[in-house]
C-alpha cells in the first residue's frame, strides 16, 4: 500500500494532469456515492465526514474528514479541513494508498471548479477574484489560472486584509500577479471570473454587479444555512452544478429556491452533461454563468483513482 503526504499529494497531482483526469472521469456514469455528516455533540462548530464511493466496475474511496473552523485560530494555526483518503480495489477490496485528506480535499475541490471554469468561462477571461482567504483560497487561484490561461490578474478580497494580503503574497512568490481588494462590490464588478471559497452565512456577491459574460464559481455555501451569493447573482446567470445529486444541500439554490427566486429546473446541466455534450454551456459572449461546486465522494474517487495511476 502506498502512502502519500501533502507534499506527495501536491506533487503528483499538477492541476493539469487533475482537470483533463476529471474530464475523462465524467465521461463514465457516476459512482455509487454517500456522504455522511456528523455534527460536534458538544454543539461546536466542528464536524466530521465520512465520504465514500464505488465505481461500477472500479475502485472503492472513503474519504474521512474533519471540518474544524476554529483550527485557524489555534496557535500554530491548523487547516479547517484535515483528514485521509483511502482507495482500495473494486474486486478485492484490498487497499491501494491512503492519502492526506486536507491536500486530496483542496486538489480535487479546486480541480473540479476549475473543470467548470474551463467548460462555461470565457475564453479571454482576464480578471479573476478570489473571495475568502481561507486555506483552499491559494489552491483556486491556481487551478483556475491552469484552466484559463488567458487570465492575467489575480485579486483576493476577505474581511480581514491581512489574510488575503498573505494569500496574495504567497501567490506572488510563484510570480503571479496578486492583489489585495480593498472594496469587495467594486472587485465583483470588474471581475471576469468569480470564485467564492468562504464559510458565509450571509450573500457576499451581489449579482447586480456581475459583469455580462462573467462566470460566478461558487463553492464554500456547502450546508443550508451558508450562503455566498444573491438572488439576483442567481436569475441572472444560467446555473450549472457539478452533481445533481448533492445540489440541493448546499445554502446558495435551496434558498433561492426556498425565496420562490427559482426553481430546480433553472439548474442547466452538470458536469457529466457537459463533459458528455448532452447539455449546452455557454451559449454566448455576454451570458453570465454561475456554477455550484457541491462536491462529492465522486470526486474523492475520480481523484484518488487520478493519484493512483502516478504510481506507474
């Protein structure tokens, strides 16, 4: 069985070789998946997942995660999101590789936006935001420049500068231009490419001021009471998921859904449409598109099972 650290994990996954991985992944059908939440019994914030996946024919993935808010605030800080990722074989059942669960979590999470991003955004994006500074904020950044080469600017905005200022500074130091944005609504507005990576419970992006042909990333709002964007960012984009299946857990479209704002059929496609050309994407310069990154243990599965073929 093989064991992968962080570093590991980083290294062999290239957001390249991850995005065209997830690409051909969902050329197939979607895997047996489920995804299992438990709350802190203490009443915290924290909470624990269980994830796991089986591909017809395929590999198995549990994905066992920590979600714990508060570990940034530790002294020395920790990730919010720690925890491993075991593969095993589908007609065994015996183990494969087992891998660092925060660093499997920020590949395939950014990975999979950055799929969406390469499928909906503009060709001649630019301006991309980053909204929130968070652990995952670096990760996004680059997976999106990976699937959008053309864009050229980065900034990233949180409520507290000096977090973003350090997510800024640490992608400058592998020569990307990155900023710091001072006024979120007037990043918004002249963003080309949005992507939210926050634990919000309050609408952050106003989609009053979404540029025409902006395309709106939404990923943090992943239980019902979170939320990253309005109603308005929502009936003014077409709105794309990466699953259907886990799309209605998450804050931004069960409650615009919930408002009366819109209803599951405004939902377009998700990835598995897309990437198999039985829906439409984008359909022109100036439509604005939102895509909703719900995750999922397929993921997880479609990631582990892209690691495992670094081992030659």
């Amino acid at each position: 069985m093989h064991v992968f650290d962080a570093a590991a994990v980083h290294a062999a996954l290239s957001w390249q070789f991850l995005i065209e991985a997830l690409r051909k992944a969902h050329l197939g059908e979607m895997p047996a998946s489920e995804v299992v939440v438990q709350s802190d019994p203490a009443g915290g914030e924290a909470q624990f997942v269980t994830l796991p996946g089986w591909a017809n024919g395929g590999p198995i993935v549990v994905k066992m995660v920590g979600v714990f808010p508060q570990n940034t605030s530790l002294t020395p800080p920790q990730p919010a999101v720690q925890g491993l990722v075991a593969l095993f074989d589908g007609k065994t059942g015996g183990p494969l590789l087992i891998a660092d669960g925060a660093a499997m979590t920020a590949r395939k999470t950014a990975a999979d936006s950055a799929l969406g991003a390469a499928i909906l955004a503009r060709e001649d994006v630019e301006d991309l935001l980053v909204v929130g500074a968070g652990a995952l904020a670096p990760h996004f950044a680059e997976a999106h420049l990976a699937a959008r080469p053309s864009l050229r600017r980065v900034t990233i905005w949180n409520r507290t500068p000096s977090r973003a200022e350090a997510v800024a500074a640490q992608l400058r130091e592998k020569g990307i231009d990155a900023v710091v944005g001072d006024d979120l609504d007037d990043a918004v507005a002249r963003a080309d490419l949005v992507s939210c990576v926050t634990m919000s419970d309050k609408a952050l992006v106003k989609g009053t001021l979404l540029r025409p042909g902006a395309h709106l990333d939404l990923v943090g709002a992943y239980l019902p009471h979170l939320r990253e964007a309005d109603n308005a960012a929502l009936t003014r984009g077409t709105i794309f998921v990466d699953s259907r299946n886990n799309m209605q857990g998450g804050g931004d479209l069960s409650q615009a859904v919930a408002s009366g704002a819109i209803t599951w059929n405004a939902v377009g496609a998700d990835l598995f449409e897309l990437v198999q050309g039985k829906r439409e994407g984008r359909t022109g310069a100036d439509q604005i598109t939102v895509f909703k990154n719900n995750g999922g243990a397929h993921l997880d599965l479609f990631t582990a099972a892209a690691l495992s073929q670094t081992l030659g």
